[in-house]
C-alpha cells in the first residue's frame, strides 16, 4: 500500500475546512436574503456533493504522483495550484446541489448564481490541465479529480436546469446516457460476451463542449426557455448518436470486429 505523506493529509483537512466555511458563509447570506429554512435546504442539497468531493479527495491520495509513477516514495506532499483549482471547480460543482431544492424568484441576483459557478466551472476546467502541464506537474490525483467533478457537475446542472424549467427533461438522456453505456457493458461482460475498447474519435470532445455550453447558456436566467430548450435538444442529438455508434463498435454490432483488447470491467464504478 502506497504511503501518503503526513503533510498530505493535513491537506485534505485543510480542503474539508475551506469548503466547510465556503458553505457556511453561503447558508448564512441566503438565511440572511429569505430565510433560514431556504438557507437549510440549500445545505441538505449540497451536503452531498461535498461530502463526495471530499471522499473522492481522501481515497484518491496516493495518486497525488506523475501519472508514469508507480513508486511509493513518488506521492508529492503538496496537493499544487492545478488541483488546487481543480478542487476549486469542484466546490463550484457541489454548491449546484443546494439549488435543486432552493430556486430563487425571478430578478434576484441568486438566480445567476448557477449560470456563474458553472460557466467557472467550465473555465477552470481549460485552466487546471493547462497549469499542471506548465508547471511540468501532472499527476494521477488530478486526472481523477478530473472525471470525477466532471460527472458531478454534469449531473447536477442539466437537474437544475429541468428543475428550473431552463432545458427539457428528456435532455437528462444525455447524462443518463453514459451509465447506459457503462451498464450495457459490464451485463455483457457478466454474461461473458465479448466487449471491445472503445474506438478512437475526433468528436466526443467537441461534444462533451458543445454540451457544456448548451447547459451554462440555458442556467443564464435572461435566456427565455424558448430559446434553451430548442438549443439543448439540438445539441444533445449528435451525442446520444455517438453513444449509440461507440455502443455498437465496442458490442461488435457494426459489422467489422473490434480487435482492441479491453481490461474487463468488474464494477459499475471503473
């Protein structure tokens, strides 16, 4: 078992307390704007998140490391500015979770508060890679934080905007439908049929963006739904396509055979 540096898990304590007081100063200006039962909810919906963030963060120490490092005397003690700022996205992520049980009226400014902790989000998520590539720092830990706080925040957004009434329910198909996937092969594997790697593409990426954008435009609170919805249900087509073609490569249902070997999938979680 890999050793994580004492001066490392003083680090996750200090994360767990900097998010803590982040909540608590948020609980107490929404207690202060309507009143401390909004403020409560709002902290029931994201008590989650966080407490997510900060597991995800504890278990995944030990990858504090370069990704090509398989020593033990390899993990950093420092957690560094790019996951810094990844756990920073996070925090903005997690806070998304109060606002699926609180939605503030119409004209008040907590309305953009959404539209903006995601559109940050998004930022950060072409800062945090770039500064670790610059400061010749890239570890696993980060590539973790990485996927994890991706799938938070595109849980919890496209929610919100259902929630909301900013996008349509049937845009939630487009999260539902990476577990869909993950789901179709791990049966497949269970029944001990053959699933390929996944192919190569040039476009899950730009839509993996497009989509991002679709989501922070529809929070916008002066975007009308009859603007957002036509706009998300654009968008969200070419992805449930990509799905389906990459489900079909992986399950050798495109008429050529998928000779890429595939670590065979174990568990919902990989």
């Amino acid at each position: 078992m890999t050793t994580v540096p004492s001066a490392l898990r003083r680090r996750w304590w200090g994360v767990v307390a900097a998010v803590s007081i982040a909540a608590g100063l948020v609980v107490l200006a929404l207690a202060r704007r309507f009143a401390p039962a909004v403020a409560g909810r709002w902290l029931a919906g994201t008590a989650l998140p966080l407490g997510f963030l900060a597991w995800t963060l504890r278990r995944s120490l030990s990858d504090n490391r370069p990704p090509a490092d398989a020593s033990e005397s390899g993990v950093y003690p420092a957690l560094g500015v790019a996951n810094g700022i990844t756990l920073l996205r996070g925090g903005l992520y997690a806070g998304l979770g109060g606002f699926l049980l609180v939605v503030p009226p119409a004209g008040s400014a907590w309305r953009w508060v959404p539209a903006v902790a995601y559109g940050a989000g998004i930022g950060l998520d072409w800062v945090d890679g770039a500064i670790a590539r610059a400061v010749r720092r890239p570890t696993r830990l980060g590539e973790r934080l990485d996927l994890a706080f991706d799938t938070m925040g595109f849980l919890l957004a496209p929610v919100i905007g259902v929630v909301w009434g900013a996008l349509p329910v049937w845009y939630l198909s487009v999260s539902a439908a990476r577990y869909l996937f993950k789901l179709g092969c791990w049966l497949r594997e269970r029944r001990g049929l053959p699933v390929g790697e996944l192919p190569d593409s040039r476009v899950r990426r730009p839509l993996a963006a497009l989509q991002m954008l679709a989501i922070a435009v529809a929070l916008v609170p002066v975007v009308p739904a009859s603007v957002s919805w036509p706009l998300a249900t654009v968008a969200m087509v070419p992805t449930l396509l990509v799905f389906l073609r990459d489900y079909q490569s992986v399950t050798g249902r495109q008429g050529r055979e998928n000779s890429k070997e595939r670590t065979p999938v174990t568990g919902m979680d990989e």
